[in-house]
C-alpha cells in the first residue's frame, strides 16, 4: 500500500508586525473613514469657534452700562479720580456684579484718600462676591494701611502674596507697611524677598541702602536688648548691603565699646582728629572748632569723603544730621514732612532732640539768670515762698551757688518776712557759710542805712544769728570788725565769740571790748549759746572770777544749766554760791531740782546759801503742783536747813488745817531738837490781829495747835520740857487740852 | 415710476409681506414656489434644468469613486454651505464679530485692572487690529486699546512703541476721556522721547492744559519743560497749579515739591541779588505754608542778605524750628555780636537759644556769664549731643579744654552705653 505523496509543508514566513503607521494607513485607507475623521474636525473647529465667539459676546453682553465703565477705568488710568470715582460708582448701581469695576472703583477710592470706602469694596469683594483675587487683598492691604491699620494690612498682604508670589509691588508693600508700623526685622524679611525679586538697577541699589538701614535698625534693637551676636551679626549684613550708610557708624561703635569698653572707645573717639581720620574713612566725632569756621564743631561721616560742617553740629559721626526722624520707621527725615518718604506714614515727623526748639516761658528771666541781676535773686528769693515745690528746691540750689550774690536779698527777706519764709532765708545764710560774712555786714548795713524809723529790731539780730552759728573757720572773716566802730558790729562780734564757746578766742574779746558791753551781750545771748560759753569756763578765769560775779550780769539760770556738761562744774557753783541767792538763781535752782541732771548741784548750792533761800524753798515744797520727788528734793534742803528752815516751816501753818500740815509737821519732826526752839517762838509770837484786840480774839488757832502736835510727835526731852513750859503758860484751855494731849501722847484733837 | 413703484410696494407688498412668515427659510420657500411653478411651464426649460442636474452628477459622481474626490466634494459643500450661512446671516455676523471684539477687550481691561499686563497686553493687541465693525455699544473700542496699549508701553519704557500705538488712534470722535488721554499720553511719550523739538512739546501741552486745565500730567510737562529751560517763575506757576489739583493721595507731596521750589526760587532771587523779588516769594511760602517756617525762615534770609540781622534773628527765632535755629547759629558766627544776648534770646525765646546765647558770651568774651548760660543752657536742656556739642565749644571758648574734652568723651560715652535698664 502506498500513500499519496502528501504535498510538502513549506515552511511559514515569519509575519513582520503591522507597525503604527502602517496600521493607521490602512485604516484610512478604508472608505468613508478620512472623510468622516475630516468631517469631524471640521465639526469641532466650527464648534470650538462658535463656543468662543459665544462666550466673548456673552461676556459683552452680560455688561450693563459697559461705556460708562470703560471709560471710568481710562479715567482711573488717566488720574481723573473724581471722575472715574463717579462712572464707577454709577456702573455698580446697573451691574453691581461687575467685580473689576469693583476692583477699580476701590483703588481710586483709595487715592482719593477716602480709605474706608476702598476697604469696605475690597471686602464686599472678598466676603460677599467670595473673589479669590490676589490683586484685591492687595488692595483691601492698602486700603487697611490708609485707614492707620499697618499691622493687618501687612498681614493680609502676606497672605495674597502667598498666592502671587513673584508680585514685586506686592512684596514692596508689605516692605512700607512693616517699616510704618516699625517692625523692622518683618520688614527686613520682606525687603530681602523684594530684593531677590529685582534686576539690577537703581530701584534695586535703592532699595539695597534703604535695606541696609532697616537691617541696622533691627541690629540697634538687638544690642538695646542686650544680644551684642545678634547685632554685630546685623551690623555685618548692613555693611554688606550698604558700607556707606550713616546708621552703621553708630551701631560699629557701640558694638565695638561692647568689647574694648566704653570709657576707652569714647576716649578713642573724642580725641581722634577729623581732617586725618576722615581722610583714612574711619569714623569720628570731631571736637576742634574750626580756625576759620566761626567756631563750629566740626564733624565728619566714614564714608562722606570730607567734613560736613553744621553750624550747630551734633557728633555726626555718629548721628545722623538730620533733626527730624520719622516716628513710624525711624528714618531720617529732612524737614518737617508730611508724609514719610520711605515708609509714607503721615504726619510722621518728630524732632530728634525736642527740647531745644521748646519755648522758654521767660526770656526775661532767663536773661535776668544769666546776668544774676537783682530781678533774679529777687525771683529766687520769692520761690522760697513756694514751700514744697520743684521751684522751692531748684532757688534753694541756686541762691546756695550764688553765694554772695544773694546775701542782700535773703538778709532783706529774712529781716522782713516771718514764719517759714524768714527761716528758709536764715537757714540758707548760715548755709553759706562764713565766706560770706563781709557781704552779710555789708547788707546789714546797707538795709540799716534804708531804713527811715529805726522802729523795732534791725538786720543786725539777723545778721548776728547767722554769725553765731559759725565755727572757728570764720575767724578770718571776722578779724575786719574789730576795727569797726559800729555798736551792731560789736554786737555781733562779741555774739559770734561767744557762739564759738572757746574761752581763749574770748580772750581777744575781753582785751578789746569794755565789761559792761561784754556783760550786756552775755545778758542778751541766746541761753544755749550762753550756756555753751559757760561750759568752756576754767578754774580762775577772768570770768568766773570777776565778769560772771558782777551784780549787772543777770544769767544765773545759764550759770545752773552749764553745770552739767561743765569742763569744770565746781567753778560755776563758785560763782553762783558768790552770787549769792539772787532771785533769778534762786528761781533756776529751785525749778533745777525738778531736772535730775541738775537736781544735786541745785540742791547743793540751796543748801549752801542757807536761810535767805529757805522761806522760797518752803514755798516751792508748798506748792500743790510739784511733783512727789521734787517735793522730797526740797524736803531734803529743808531739813538740812535746820533752825532756820523750821522757824520758816512753824510760821508756815495756816489758820486752818490742812494736808499740808502733816508734811510740815513730819519736816519738823525730822529737823528734831534744832526745831524746838523755833517751834516755841512761833507758838509765842502773836498775830497783829490779837495784838490788837488784846485778848478778844481765841488764841487758840490751827498754827499753835499744829506746832503742840510737832512738838509732841517729836517726843524728846527739849521738846517735852518746851511743851510743859508752854501748857504752863498757856491760859486758854482748848490750847492746854491740845498742850496737854501732846504731853500725854494722846494723838489726834478734835477741831 | 418711483411713485408708482412706492404706491405698489406699499399698497400692494406690505399686506403681502406682512402675511408672509417670519422664518426666512419658510420665506425663501414662499418666493421660490411660484418661480418653480412657472419654470414647470416650461418643459423646455426644465430639460435644460435636468441635463444640469446630470452633468453635475456625472461630474460628482467619479470624485465619489476615490477617497481625495470624496474629500474634495466635502470641502467644497462645507465652503458653499458657509459661503450661504454667511450670506444668509452677515448681519449677526458681524454683530457677533463687534460683540466678540468688544468682550476681548472687557477681558483686556479686566486683565489690566487684575493687574496681569501680559494677558492683557495680547488681548488689547488683537482688539488694535480689528477692522470689522465698531460695537454700537463701545465703538471706540479700538481706539481705547489703542491708547491701553501706549499706557502699556510707557510703563514699559518702550516710548518709541508707544507712540506707535499713539498714531493709530483716530482722533475724530473720540469722547472727551480718550481725548484726554491721547492727549495726556502723547505729551509724556514725547517728553520722553526727547527728539521731539521743547517748542513743539511746549505748544502741545499748552493746547493740551487748554483743554484740559486741570490735568497734573500735563501741567507736570510743562513744569518740566519748565524746569529744563530754567524758568523758575513758570515752574512756580505750574507747581502751584498741580499742588492744588493733585489728588489726595499724592498732594501733599506735590505741596511739599511747591514749597521746595518756592525755597530753591527764593535762594536763587537771594543770591542773584534780587530781594524784592525773594520778598514777594516769601509771602507765597508763608500762603502756601501757613504753619511752616519756610516762609519766615526765607524772610529772615532776605533781612539777613541785606544786613538787617535784628530783624533776620527775629524771624529765625520765630519759627521755633531747629532750622531757625541752625540759620541763627550761622548767622552769628559770621556776624559775632551783632545782637545783645539779651535781645538775641528775647527773639529767639528757645532753650535751643540758650546754647547760642552761651557761645555768644563765649566769644565775646564774657567768661562767667558764659559760663553761667551754659550752666542755665545744659540744666534746662540735658545731656543732648547737640547739648554737649556746643557747650564742649564754649568750655573751649573759655579756656576749659580739659571740660570740654570730658564733656565730649562723656556724650560719646552716653551714646555707646547700653540703656539702664
């Protein structure tokens, strides 16, 4: 069996793969395909045309009073703002959906200054419209920042920015606005982000020096805040930015006294000469004035090229010369500007240094101070009226520098004013001092020789009360008057002498001065410069043992009250016990018992002048208003007193009985014996009365019975051998009763 | 014949054309029914019409075979369809064509406010180059992007360009804004420029404030044409004019630049001699800044040139600026003693004049009052600079440089120490 040949399987060529183009090639190759795809595009274009022309006429037709508003916008562009500012507004009331009108109708608002009314477009634009625009935040910013709000206008500038933030107008505004609101480190991030947004040229140079300033204001904060890193690393950048600028030196210099100190940099910049420094551009502060120049300070700028001279120059070196700065941005201003050329705050000028341009309320015055003519000193003078106040304080200080000057004035207030007025000019004299004693005497005079009645005290009082209260540093001003003939002058020098308290210095006084004057100062001297002198007193002095025992000199109470800080105690009580009881020493012991400084001498020196002080001591020891301890003092001289003190104590029972009586009656009893005698006298000695009547009148009387009570009390043998020969005398019965009862000891008697 | 044909057509075609359809292809229709009817009258006619028909079949029929044909006859039925439509439609057409370029232009103006100057420049470039008809609503829609587009280029500095745009726009019926533009703008374009003859710019500027006499731009040419030929009176005059129509925003610096210029015409009628004339320049500052020194301070200048320091002096010291008392201090020391210190501070009554008064003292020699104003001067002032800087050169005046050394190291010291607290 055979099989058919079966034909031979060629093999298959291998089949290339349609590519792309080939694949679109025969597709487009099929009838009616080219054409429909042709078709279509045809279709679509006329569409996408129609849609276009559609959409533009549509947009011209949904425009309501359209004429109105493109010309308002050329107005706008034109700066016919009162014109575009009407069409504007006219076109919102017919198309209030015309936000670019809108846009636009707000900046001219705003131009025209009416800032509220921008604001209030920008918002209905942003919160009613709900218009994400860019460009009107920015507007809405400026409006903000017309309206005084720089710190929100800044902030919603910012935010816009962030959307747009290539807009190189944007970034130049948040730059103004933080510098108005004179946060400069803001502004410094905002200008660098300007900075990096321009070309080379002069807006950018300009902007570069004005950078520099913010940079260096931001440096001068940090070193007022204490970060020295922090502001030199700002004093750096400004450099970098602008070298020349005048804000620099200042920062460099302080930055530099940070390191090297303040005391040395100040040295090194005040002595530095401004003709070689300037020409080496460092900085100086010239000090020099010009030979030529009037006398101007000369001052020069690193970086200036030369000196500038000012005819009032401040250290320019250092400051700027500008007198005004603006109080937003702290730049530099010219003149007083209405509006800030670099931040346009308005109204933004203020004086560098204010107070020389303040007014003076008184020429006049000033004038009169500069002179020290009497208008002044007299001004001064009424100021110390004003107790309490500055003015007070401030003529106090002045009339103090004015010295001599002033005497007369303040010696002619002293003399006539009172109170405290007559003391603040006193107080001040004496501050003064002794250099002013020629020109005090010379006042006095001069006032003396003014006055037409010589009615009451003169200067002179014044005057000598001033002088007493210097020291030994005025001896040398003082030696002039004794060669003065004037009464007052002697006056006021024997005072003075004695106001020092130096018995020595005193002696030129008693050589040259007559006693009876010397006594009749030491008898008008104030007690404690009186008592001052009496101190200084040695054993055997002149004084103690002449000029003080003088009948003339009526001091003695000085005399008791220098006892106590007495260099030596003993002279005076000499010299008062050679005095003898005087009534003014008498007077002064008896009141110097009450003094517990003084009680002992006085009742030492009462004791020792004896009977003649007894009787006032009695009636000082009687006297309901002292006190127990003085009482007791007294009691104690009393008894020390003896027979003298207990006659004047017997005659000293009053017709009636008394609390009194007990004391006087246990003052005799102390005295003992010695009071019996006197006691039997003073019960003897009739009164004038009974003398008289002869036997009319009772004997018997409180006297005789307080005296029958002592002597009984006293119980000793004179005095009961006194009461048996006085009941044996005795013819009244109620008298013998009581004589009899003291005999017996029987105590108390009824009436 | 023209009567009778106007009797006809409105006595006999308006009852026709009133009953007539509004659509106008039904209206078409109605005119050609009674041509057709008429032409199957005639046979002879419609075999013409027919063989027509077939020839134009027979010429369709082979470009139906290939695909170009195709093509080709699709184009050519597109074309003739337009061609009708457009025939049939112009009149929107070009109503749709003046609306069309009118929104492009609002789009360009809204781009120009939006302050896109990119998209709105291209846009006001295609509405310049319309020649189509004019919108009924804006019809100086191309004459505004003319002028939009100049403004634009100005900005740009591109002042040759411009005045390109400037010569495009068709003066004649342009309303009054855009007449105050063209106006405005082509005098800065031509200032700008700087080729075109000052007479020239000088005459149309002067027609421009002619007609618009209240136009800062165009009073601000002038100033400077002004300005550039030295004629100070007349810039005054324009100055004055532009401080007082300038708007808010910028008028007070314009006053400022009034005033300045009033300082500068001042100084210059000062130094060419001419006193009566910086008189009466004076008095304008004085009415342009009632509140300023300028004025006064430009007086005194005026006393001062001609010897009067009494009277210069006092109205210095009136002005209770620091420049009067800077002008003060000058004067002085060209003049020392020409006023008693007493009179000096009378009219001069700041403590500012406390610091003159004391070098005046200084100088002429009267140490201790000298000395006793700088004491007065220093406690009422403080330790300023300008404080220590003049009385660091009264203490030199005296004879006290070692003060005045201290005195100065001390300002400088206190101006680098840290604040107390």
């Amino acid at each position: 069996m055979s099989f058919p040949s079966l034909p031979v399987q060629q093999p298959e060529a291998p089949v290339e793969p349609e590519t792309f183009w080939q694949w679109l090639y025969s597709m487009c190759s099929e009838p009616g395909v080219i054409e429909i795809l042709l078709s279509t595009v045809i279709v679509v274009t006329i569409v996408f045309i129609w849609w276009r022309l559609a959409g533009l006429v549509k947009n011209a037709r949904a425009r309501e009073a359209l004429s109105d508003y493109l010309l308002g916008v050329e107005q706008a562009l034109q700066g016919n703002l009162a014109g575009a500012e009407k069409r504007l507004s006219k076109v919102l009331q017919q198309d209030p959906e015309n936000h670019y009108a809108r846009l636009l109708l707000g900046k001219v608002l705003s131009e025209l200054g009416q800032a509220e009314q921008a604001h209030q477009q920008h918002l209905y634009l942003q919160r009613a419209f709900e218009v994400e625009s860019g460009e009107n935040d920015l507007m809405l910013a400026q409006s903000l920042l017309g309206a005084g709000l720089p710190i929100e206008a800044a902030e919603v500038a910012e935010r816009a920015l962030q959307r747009m933030p290539q807009n190189v107008l944007g970034w130049q505004f948040v730059y103004r606005a933080r510098l108005q609101n004179g946060d400069h480190e803001a502004a410094v991030r905002s200008g660098k982000k300007l900075l990096s947004l321009l070309h080379n040229g002069p807006e950018r140079d300009k902007l570069r020096q004005d950078l520099a300033r913010t940079v260096a204001e931001v440096g001068t904060l940090r070193w007022l805040q204490g970060d020295a890193r922090l502001a030199l690393q700002s004093a750096k950048e400004a450099e970098g930015l602008d070298a020349s600028l005048q804000r620099l030196p200042l920062l460099s210099a302080r930055l530099q006294a940070h390191e090297e100190g303040v005391e040395a940099m100040a040295r090194q910049l005040s002595m530095a000469n401004p003709e070689t420094v300037a020409a080496a551009g460092a900085l100086v502060v010239g000090g020099k004035p010009e030979p030529s120049g009037g006398g101007e300070v000369a001052v020069v700028a690193q970086g200036d090229g030369g000196a500038t001279k000012l005819p009032m120059a401040t250290f320019a070196g250092l400051l700027e010369s500008s007198r005004w700065s603006c109080q937003a941005c702290r730049g530099p201003l010219e003149r007083d500007v209405a509006q800030c050329p670099r931040c346009g705050a308005c109204d933004p000028a203020v004086l560098v240094e204010p107070n020389l341009v303040e007014s003076i309320d008184s020429p006049t015055e000033a004038m009169d101070r500069i002179d020290v003519n009497d208008a002044h000193v007299q001004r001064l003078v009424r100021s110390l009226g004003d107790e309490g106040s500055e003015a007070h304080g401030d003529a106090h200080r002045e009339l103090m520098h004015l010295g001599e000057r002033a005497v007369d004035e303040l010696l002619r207030t002293a003399w006539k004013a009172s109170g405290r007025f007559h003391d603040d000019a006193i107080m001040i004299l004496r501050e003064m001092g002794p250099t002013i004693a020629p020109a005090l005497f010379r006042a006095s005079d001069s006032i003396g020789k003014q006055r037409l009645l010589a009615v009451g005290s003169g200067p002179e009082a014044i005057v000598g009360r001033i002088v007493q209260s210097y020291d030994r540093e005025a001896l040398p001003h003082m030696q002039a008057l004794f060669a003065s003939s004037r009464p007052d002058h002697r006056r006021i020098l024997i005072d003075y002498f004695l106001g020092l308290g130096d018995v020595v210095a005193f002696q030129s006084v008693l050589e040259r001065f007559p006693p009876m004057e010397i006594l009749h100062r030491l008898n008008h001297a104030e007690p404690e410069v009186l008592t001052r002198f009496l101190e200084a007193i040695p054993r055997g002095h002149f004084l103690a043992d002449s000029l003080l025992l003088e009948p003339t000199f009526y001091r003695d109470d000085a005399l008791l009250a220098a006892v106590r800080d007495s260099d030596d105690p003993e002279v005076l009580v000499q010299v008062m016990l050679a005095r003898g009881p005087t009534r003014n020493l008498t007077t002064g012991l008896i009141e110097g018992v009450a003094d517990d400084g003084l009680a002992a001498t006085s009742q030492r020196v009462l004791e020792e002048l004896g009977a003649p002080v007894l009787e006032h001591v009695l009636a000082a020891f009687a006297d309901p208003d002292s006190t127990e301890q003085v009482q007791k003092r007294l009691a104690r001289v009393l008894v020390r007193g003896g027979a003298d003190a207990a006659a004047h104590i017997a005659d000293g029972f009053g017709p009636e009985p008394t609390m009194l009586d007990d004391r006087l009656r246990e003052l005799l009893v102390i005295i003992g014996d010695l009071a019996v005698e006197p006691m039997s006298a003073a019960y003897e000695r009739s009164g004038w009365l009974e003398k008289v009547t002869a036997g009319l009148i009772r004997r018997l009387n409180n006297r005789r019975v307080q005296i029958a009570r002592a002597l009984g009390d006293l119980g000793t043998k004179p005095a009961h051998k006194a009461l048996k020969l006085l009941h044996k005398r005795e013819k009244d019965d109620n008298l013998r009763l009581h004589l009899q009862r003291a005999l017996h000891g029987q105590g108390e008697v009824d009436g | 014949m023209g009567k009778i044909g106007s009797v006809v057509r409105k006595g006999l075609w308006a009852p026709i054309k009133a009953i007539l359809p509004k659509n106008p292809w039904l209206r078409v229709l109605v005119y050609a029914l009674p041509i057709v009817l008429v032409l199957a009258l005639f046979g002879p006619a419609l075999d013409v019409v027919l063989r027509l028909v077939d020839l134009v079949i027979r010429v369709i029929e082979p470009l139906l075979q290939t695909t170009i044909g195709r093509i080709l006859l699709m184009l050519v039925v597109v074309t003739i369809t337009a061609l009708l439509l457009f025939w049939l439609l112009r009149r929107r057409v070009r109503e749709m064509r003046a609306e069309a370029t009118l929104g492009r232009h609002l789009q360009a103006t809204a781009a120009l406010v939006g302050l896109d100057r990119r998209k709105s420049r291209d846009l006001f470039r295609r509405v310049a180059r319309y020649r189509g008809p004019l919108p009924d609503r804006y019809p100086h829609v191309v004459q505004d992007a003319n002028l939009k587009l100049a403004r634009q280029s100005l900005d740009r500095n591109k002042v040759d360009e411009a005045l390109g745009w400037l010569a495009r726009v068709v003066e004649p019926g342009l309303p009054k804004e855009l007449s105050r533009s063209l106006l405005q703008l082509r005098l800065e374009a031509l200032r700008r420029q700087g080729e075109v003859l000052p007479a020239t710019l000088r005459r149309e500027a002067e027609q421009a404030v002619v007609r618009f006499p209240e136009d800062v731009n165009m009073l601000a040419v002038l100033r400077d044409l002004s300005e550039s030929e030295g004629k100070a009176q007349e810039v005054l005059k324009w100055q004055e004019k532009i401080a007082k129509h300038a708007p808010p925003a910028t008028r007070v610096r314009e006053r400022q630049r009034y005033v300045d210029a009033l300082v500068a015409a001042g100084q210059r009628a000062l130094q060419g001699g001419e006193v009566d004339a910086a008189k009466k320049i004076a008095k304008r500052l004085q009415k342009a800044e009632p509140d300023g020194a300028s004025g006064k301070l430009l007086l005194g200048d005026v006393h001062r040139a001609a010897g009067e320091f009494r009277q210069a002096v006092r109205l210095y010291g009136s002005t209770a600026s620091p420049t009067g008392l800077d002008r003060i201090a000058e004067l002085l020391g060209e003049n020392p003693g020409v006023i008693e210190p007493r009179e000096l501070l009378a009219n001069c009554p700041m403590q500012g004049g406390l610091l003159l008064v004391a070098r005046e003292l200084a100088r002429a020699g009267e140490y201790q009052r000298a000395e006793r104003a700088a004491r007065v001067a220093a406690e009422s002032l403080g330790p300023t600079p300008t404080v220590c800087a003049v009385l660091a050169e009264v203490l030199d005046l005296l004879g006290q440089e070692q003060k005045a050394q201290l005195l100065r190291e001390q300002t400088v010291a206190r101006l680098l120490s840290p604040p107390a607290n």
